[in-house]
C-alpha cells in the first residue's frame, strides 16, 4: 500500500509499503480521509527520535485521522461499513493489569500509531479495533473528526481536573494543546479561561474562541488579571500547557486556596518546584499521560455545537503534497494552528 | 416599611410592617430592585405552609431578590454602596458543625427568606450579611440577578452530579427546577440534555434554550431516544426534576452502568424504587437540600454568557401590582417560566 | 472428572461430568483445595432458580474457592505452578465497554461460577482466566483463601463507600454479608462499627471480631445508641447488608448530614424510600453489584493481619461428604457464618 | 497567670504573664493537663523564628494539649465543666471564605497558639472556642490526648490520600510526623505501610507500631522492596513525610500507575521534579497545610483501639521542669519521639 513513509530523520517519501491487511474479528478496516499532522509527527521527522521512542527503521507517519469504514470482523457489532469514523491511536493489551484498571493509557504494552516501531496512518487503508473506532456525529466533517485526537488530550485534561460548574481555569500556553485544552475547559464546565502567552497572535486567536481572557505575561501581571475576576481569591484551576519552567513554576501563584494544577505540557529537565508555596494553598497537581475514555466525550460535545474546531484548522494539503505539508508544519506561522492532509483513496 | 405581607393564608396585602433597621458589623444594606415569585411563595400564599412549616403570624413574601448596596457595616470588605448584588436567602450559624464542614445548607439553625416565621425580602430595604450577598457582572441586569436564586438550584444539582465533560443528561420535568436544572447541566460541562415532560408547551420552550433534546413521554419512549444518542449504553446522569413517583421510577431505565441519579424533585410520599434495577448497573443517587457554595458558580457563568436566564423572564409587575403578580403565578400558563416584581424604594 | 452435580432442582450428585480441560495461552489449571458454599449454591439447590437465573440442564455447583496451580498458558507472566491461589468467579469480555472503562462487572457478559449455565468450581482441577487468580499470601490457609470471595462483597462495598480515615459505620444485619462487610468497614478506614440485627446469637459472634457495637433492634433503639458515639451528630455510613424493607427504611434516620448509605442486601420487591428524609441529610446512596477489583485489596488486608476470617469458618466437609455439606448449609445455625468443603483431588 | 514564656530567642522562663481571662459565649476555659513539646516550639526556641514568623516579644510554647473543662460560655452546648478534652490549637475566622467552604485551615486570618504573635498554652488555664475543643473517649489518657495535634498532621495527610481499602502505602522519613502518618495511613485503610529512613533505631522503633516494613534506604532497594510485595505494580500511594529533597524525588519511582503522592513534609528551598516521570504515570500529588476536621476523626480511631499513641510518648516532665524539658527536645535521642509536660494547675 502506498503511505508517506519517514525514512529516516530528514527524509520522507511517498512510496508502496507493506502493511497488515488481515480483518480481525473484533477489527474494521477504514478508508482514510483526512490525517492531521501533529508535533510529534514533524519531531520525528526533524530528530528522528522522541526521548527514548527512536526511528530506527522506515515508518509510517500520522496518528490523527478520520475515515469511512468499509469492512468489519465477524464480531464486530456497533459498526457497519459506510460508518464515518476516527481512530483513537493507541491500543492497548486488554488483558493488562493497567486496561483491566480502566487506566488503559498507562499500559506499558500500548502501541501507539506514528510511536516507533509502530507504522501510523498516513495511507489509505488502515485496520483497526472496532473498540477504539468511533463513529462521527453528522454534523462533524472528515476535518473535525481528525482534530479528534488533539483535542482528546485537552478533553483528557478536563476530566482529570473534576471541574465544577463555574470553576475560573488559567491555562497556559495558547499553542495547539493551550487551545484545545481551553475549548475542553470551557465546555466541560469552566465559566472562562485565563489564557496566557508570550506571543500576541496566538492570544489573539484564542480571544476569538470563546469566553477566553488572553494574557501576555510580557506585558500583563497575571494575578492581577486574576484579582480582579475573583475578587481577589484566585484561579479554582491552572493547565499548563506550555511546558515551559517559568510558567510551571508561575502556577501555584495563580491558584485560590484548596486549588488544582494540571500538567499538560512536558519540560524536557526537571523542574524546581516551591513546595511550601504549594502547601500554603494545599494545591494538588494532576499530571496526564495521553488520555483513555475521552473520544466519545469529545465527539458528543463536538456532535452538541459545544466545541467547535473548525477554526483550528489552518491548511490543507493532498496527499501527493505530504511532504509540503510537513515543511510547512516544520514552519507553522504562530497564527496557524493545524496542518492537515487528504488522503484520496484508490 | 412597606412590605408584600402574607396575613394569612389566601390573604395578601401592601402595608407597613416592622422590619429590622440596624446594620451589623458583617451585614449590607441593600435597596431591593427585583423580586422573582418562587412556586413556594405561591404555596405558601394558597396553603399557609409548606410541610412542617406553618405562616402563623403575618409574614413578608420573596426570596428571590437583587438590589444595589447602599450601606456597609464597619467590618465589611468585599462590598461597597453602589454595588449591584443578588442575595443568598438562607443564613446558616457560622459556628455550627455543618458550617464549619463547608455544608451550611444542611445547618438545623438556618434561617431563610420567606419561611416562617423569617420575613422575606418584598419589601425596599433589607439587611443581610455580606458574606451572602454577592455583586453582580456587569451584563447581568438587576432582573437576571433575581433569577440566580432559583437558577442556584440547578447548579447545587449540577455540582453534585460530579459532571464529566461530554456526559449526557436526562432531566425528568421541564418546569422551571427542570429548565435551570438543564441549563446548569449544560453549562457545567453536559454535551446535551435530554428533558422530558408530558406538556408539550413546556417541552418546545425548553428545546430553544440550548442543545436540549425534548421528549414527550406521553408519546415518545425515553430509553429508545436514549439508545439512540448512546449506541444503546444510556444516559451518564438523570437529574429528576418533577418530584412525580413515575418519573423517578423510571430513572434506573433511563441509566448507562455505572451512572448517577440526582432526586432534585421532592415527592410528598415515599416512592417505591426497585433497588434490584438500581444495582445491576450500581447506580449511585444524590439527594439536595437547596444549595450551597452555588451563588458564585452561577453568576460566573451568567457573566461569561455560557447561562442566559432572559428568555426564562415571562412578565413584569410593579411592586403596587404585586398582587395581581401572585395571582397571575397561581395560575401560571405553561409556557411561562417566571414572574417577577420590581419594587421601587422610596 | 468428578464433580459435585446438581442435577436439578433438590438433587445433587457427586459424580463425572464433562468440563473443558484446555488451557488457553492466558489461563492456568488450578487444583481445586477448598471451596465454600454461598447462600446462592444454597438457593439453586432448594429452589433451582434465583430470579432469571434458572438451572435447565446439570451444573456443577461452587464459586468460592482457592487451590494450586499445576499448569501456566504459554502467555502467563505472573503465575507458575506450585502457586497457592485464589480465583475470582466472574470473567468478563475484555472487549466490552464496561470492561474497557475498568467496571468490568457491569459487563452484561460476565460468565460466573455457578451461575446457570456457567458450571462451577466443585470439582478437583479447574482452567481459569490468570488474570482473574490471586496469589494467597503465606500466612493465608487455603480456607481463609476460599474465604475470600464472600469477603470480596465487603470490600467492594467498602470501596465505594469512599470510607474517610475514622467515619463511624452502621452495617444493618449480622448475616455472612453484614459480618465481612463489618470487617471490610473496619479495616478499610472506619473507626467501629454498629452492628444492627434482631437474632441475638449473631450479634454475639460480630462483637467478638472487632471494634463492633451489636444493637439488637427489637430491643435498643439504634439512633440513640448512634446518638451517643458520634454526641448527636449520626452516622456517617450505614451499610444496609439484609436485603430487609424495614432496614433499608430505617437508614437515613442513623445517618449523619451528607452521610452516605450503600445498598448491599438485595429487596425482592422495590421498596418505598422517604425521598424527603433522605434530601433533608443530602444523603448520597451507592448501590453494588459483585465486586471489581478487590481480590488483591482483600488479600493485602488479609496477608498484614487487618482481617482474619478464620473465626468465620464454622464447619469443614470432605468432598465426599459435599452433600450432607449443603444439608448442613441449608439448616445453617444463627451462630455459623461459613461451611466450606475440602476437594480431594486425585 | 504563670507560663512558660519564651523570652527571644535562646531564652526561656517560667513566669507570670498577662494572658486573657473572660470567658465569651461560645468559649470554654480548660485546666491544662499535659503539653506536648513540637518541633516548631523547639525551632523557635533555637532560632526565635519559623520562616515568615518572628518571635518579636515574649511569647508563651505549645500548643499540643488536653486539659478538663472548667467553665463554659452561655452559648456552649456540647460541653460541661468537668470535661477531659483536647483543643485545636488554630482558630479560623468563621465568616472567611475560606472557612466557608469548610477549608478553614486555610484561612489566611488563623490565630494559631504559639506561631507569634499568638499565646500558645504552656501555662495552667487557656481560655479556647468550644467548637475547636474536643472530648476525649474513656479509654483515652490526657497524655496520649496532648498526642492528637501531632496526630492530626498524619490523620490530615490519610484523609487527603483518599485511601482505597487494602492500598499498599510507602511513608518516607521515620521521625514523629512519618509515624504519625503510617498510623493514620493504617488505621486509615492502608494494608501495610513501607517506611524508609537512613536511621535504624527510628526505622526499628516504627517496626513495632504495626504492619509496618522498615526499609533503611541507605542499605536496601526501596522499588526492590515495594515490586515484592505489589508483583512489581509499585505502592498505591507515597506520603512524603521527611521533607528532604531527595526523598520527594524518589517518590515517583515507588508508585504504581495512577498512584498519589502526598506532600507531608516541607522542604525549606524549591525542589525539583521530574515532571515526565510523574506524567508517565499519570501521578498525582496532594500538598497538605496544618489539618481540618480530622480531631474527631483521630479521636474515633484512638477511642476503638485503632490507633494507640502511648508508644510515642518518650519522657514526661513536670511543669517547672519546662526548661529541662525543652533541653532535652533539643537533643532528642533517635529512639524518641515526643517529650511532654504535665502542667501542675493551682
């Protein structure tokens, strides 16, 4: 089958490669429509390797995709082909400790599309379990359904972060995954998000998303934002989603007594924490890794009108212009917040 | 000073009543604007009680009232004369074990707005504490504020139903516990709500209020709309709103494994439940005693514009009209949500 | 192999039976030491039914049961023969939803021991699902190891619960349910437990096993002896383990403010709760179904010496004898807790 | 009245000082019984100051303490002269917000004995709220009663843990504060508790006190250790209760997937973490400050014979042998762990 194969750090190509086509009883096969490039994709592609997952042999790209079934195991019972569908990437060994749990992210054993050695999805057709295959509301395109996946990782965050209805939320950083989480927040309950950034287009985008305040640390305290909307107590919950140190570390500050902080972004080092700073609010920290239960949550609020990602696609690209696409990806202007390809399917 | 005065029961009249003048240390004094007309005002006005509590000497009507501050006690902080606020009704002892728990709500000692023998607040001026008084965003007018009280009542059943961003909902009844009770599920992170009733004036009202799914169970069978929207999994929650033993019965069907129920309803008599139903899925039910912690939730929401209690404001009345206000209440159409009274102070 | 048969309603057989003898890739072969007889062996051998389910063709009897394994499947990691065990007697569908979210069961797929037509574990070797066996600490006997099934009701009861380190628990009725659930409570976080029951000799044994205050409600009244402990305040779980209407009624009377009630006795028919009592309290109730996820709860407590179930071993049966064992168990004295028969395997 | 006044720092003496006297309405006044010696009065003894708290005039030490109720205020139910009681040293404002929300340890406006400028209660009567006093049961000697403030500290920690029953618990530091927590984590639901030190009487004296593995980090594998006894899962939860960074960093590596780490002990400088380790868990954390409503939570379970604090007390010194007594906390021997004082009333 053909697929836009990473060679090796550096080097994509469109080419044949030999992929499973065997339909398991409880798999679907599906007919690829659309794959969104993520952050990840486009660091394998620059590095060759995230942390310890290294490129060691050609693999397919993508991890983010929606699609029409068209063939379905013998056991499979809640899809039937024509079904419009996107894909969560990782699956899981049922049969471990962590899935039995309920906690199927934190399997050792998942394998992860686009995560080495593992091929993803940047080809036509892909076969995949029926249990991780979830069917698209009518009023949500191909497009949407691609956006699935990174605003799963935002939804995931929501869920871990037990908000109440009402609950002011900071989120910081306002790149891809400040934006989703800040669309999740907000229609999972939170009554505004405190967005905060450094770079003005990427605030102003956000300002138009919904009831979203942006805050450029640069120029703007953010505790006085936060005053001034609480009167003085203090954000209920703080994501961060910027990986970056400073804005760890500028957290606890923002939090009302009795707060949580939820660790979205991944610094690279270890970070210097005040823990008596925490203490004195008792605040409590959620960390996430990926996300499980979350797709049908995001579909429904999606399938709802409540969240709407159409904005935050920027750019597409055919198929045949992959490789463009990932140059552009590789060079995402800060107003751009999602690259996408169209697989057109034999 | 003048006042809305229940004599007894059936009989209303406008008239001077002695009524407390001293502002204490804590307390605002409050010039009351408007005052919503709650079905227990209207109970209290046919019956002379509600359960065990009986009008045995001439009280003041309303609990559902905003106005502006115009002085403050020499202990209070966080307000000011000129503020625009809405006022908690009930008045816990702050140094009751169930105060000091976070749960005022459920304090023996509470004394609240219009429940014998307290006074309510249809009259121009009130005293309150300013711990219980809270101001109001700029774009909620005086006649939206009136309407957080009922309005708190949903959001104390959405907090307690620990809503997961993207759970659907059923709420049982579309009276006006039922409409707040859907807005507050929506806003507090509900993709949709499915709402039921049996009169179908109600039912459309509701349906234009927000992604909620009207179902007449007169003519329409509930689990069928259920299953279709889940995939036949069911609903995440079921808030009962209509206090009818037919409706809370049919709960447990309407229920996903696992899911919650919240009784916000109050049926007189005891309701038989099949708790063998109720365990096969491990249905967990919550039970509310009006609300607590609730007034900063929903004025946050109704700030950020996710609530919009307007179009729940069906007619007007001046505060010399006001009898006329009640016995429009008494026989309330069905499309009509709420009356409300403004009072002009001298 | 041999088996304890019953062939239907009121006759039983010890004689050879055909079970599978495979042993897939992830199960082992288990040679059967120790099995219980539950009230539910019990009901199927009197009544040939219990509810829906109802014996058409013979089945071997048992679920409560612990052995050695002898044979691992090629895919087993944490088992190896030679390793004293226990078994959990419900296998879920891995695939399923309510597996997949981790309440596996809620899976309406379970296949139980002993649950018509599943066959049971009275036979000298099984082949059963490794990750549903549970190896026995070494200071567990294979009968406290076939103990751990009835107990596992308890725990999962305490489980949901949410015990706060301290609460004061009411378990209504001193049955087998009543006493490990009492166990559970206690070791699970309560500081004593109040026992209610109206059979004075099984309130004599629980108050032996613990901090356990037995009140005989035909002669004590329960909410005064609550009273007393917690200075007026209530209860702040109440456990209601007989199935009994009248129990059930009287548990929001003993609960504290915002106390919870979990339902494990089962009603036969529904039964009418004061909805307006419970809402007075904000009283949450959870209800149960089985157990998930607590065999290894159990035996942690078992294995550190917070829980000793040997007191609850009333009499031991060869397997020879397994008929007069159930003659024994449906004539059980208000002083035996648990009979249990050893199988002699060949 | 005389007390045991710390002049400045370095200086100590029994003397008469002026100390309130009027009994309010929802007071008590307390012949002081027995007062235990805290790090924090010794710290302050040493260095006059404890972070942001400065010792700026003669202050009178402890706040560890049971006494009898001599006099009560004409508003105070739930007491009587005669009464053996223990008392909440911090009294929070009842009309904060924080205090509100049941969160009152929190409060910014707490008056806390012996955190200057506050009296602490070295001295023969204290006049104290009757909400923040609390009875001891029989069994419960005034002794181990001045033992329930440090108690409070590990039973606030088990409360915040949100223990499941049978979760395997790893407590780091054996100091008071790490016993305190492995007696609460126990009674609290905890099967087992691991804790670990670099002292060895410390970590044999811990031995004693339960189902408590001693694990001497500087000479045994603390992952090595929990993978024995978890089958390589790792522990459900972590308290930190040594404050030394290099034990807080080992915390991650001890937890199982979705486990909890609770934060005790309190580093002096900012500490780094590795965020991708926790993430790679989806760990959380919970920060702790003092302790709320956990008195009658720690009176429950030392009353039913749960917890028995009588080990800890180490050395007992009468009133005019404070200054001996505060010498000898100084230089506490690692085989102790409470010095306290019995306050001779006139």
């Amino acid at each position: 089958m053909e697929a836009l194969v990473l060679e090796r750090k550096g080097e994509l190509s469109i080419r044949e490669i030999n992929l499973p086509t065997e339909v398991g009883p409880h798999d679907v096969k599906i007919k690829i429509q659309t794959v969104g490039i993520c952050g990840s994709d486009v660091h394998y592609y620059e590095y060759g390797a995230i942390g310890p997952f290294v490129v060691k042999e050609p693999m397919v790209l993508g991890h983010e995709a929606s699609g029409t079934v068209v063939e379905v195991g013998h056991a499979v019972k809640h899809h039937k082909p024509g079904d419009r569908v996107c894909m969560e990437p990782g699956i899981p060994d049922p049969n471990s400790r962590a899935s039995r749990l309920g906690i199927y992210n934190l399997d050792p054993a998942v394998r992860f599309w686009a995560t080495p050695p593992i091929h993803g999805c940047l080809t036509p057709y892909v076969i995949h379990p029926a249990a991780y295959t979830f069917k698209l509301p009518d009023n949500v395109s191909f497009a949407e359904g691609a956006m699935v996946e990174p605003l799963a990782v935002g939804m995931h965050a929501a869920v871990k972060a037990k908000i109440k209805p009402g609950d002011l939320a900071v989120v910081m950083g306002a790149g891809p995954i400040g934006i989703v989480t800040s669309l999740a927040a907000i229609a999972g309950g939170c009554s505004q998000v405190v967005i905060t950034d450094v770079q003005q287009p990427k605030l102003d985008l956000a300002a138009t998303l919904g009831p979203i305040r942006p805050v450029n640390v640069a120029k703007e305290n953010l505790r006085g934002v936060i005053d001034e909307l609480t009167d003085g107590w203090g954000a209920d919950l703080v994501f961060e989603a910027s990986g970056a140190p400073a804005a760890i570390q500028a957290a606890p500050e923002a939090l009302c007594p009795g707060g949580r902080i939820v660790l979205v972004g991944l610094p690279i080092r270890p970070v210097s924490l005040d823990i008596v700073a925490l203490s004195a609010k008792e605040a409590s920290i959620e960390t996430v890794f990926r996300y499980a239960h979350v797709y049908p949550r995001a579909l429904a609020l999606m399938g709802s009108g409540k969240i709407d990602l159409k904005p935050l696609i920027s750019r597409t690209f055919d198929f045949r212009d992959s490789i463009e696409a990932f140059e552009f990806a590789v060079k995402m202007p800060p107003d751009c917040i999602k690259a996408q390809i169209q697989v057109i399917s034999a």
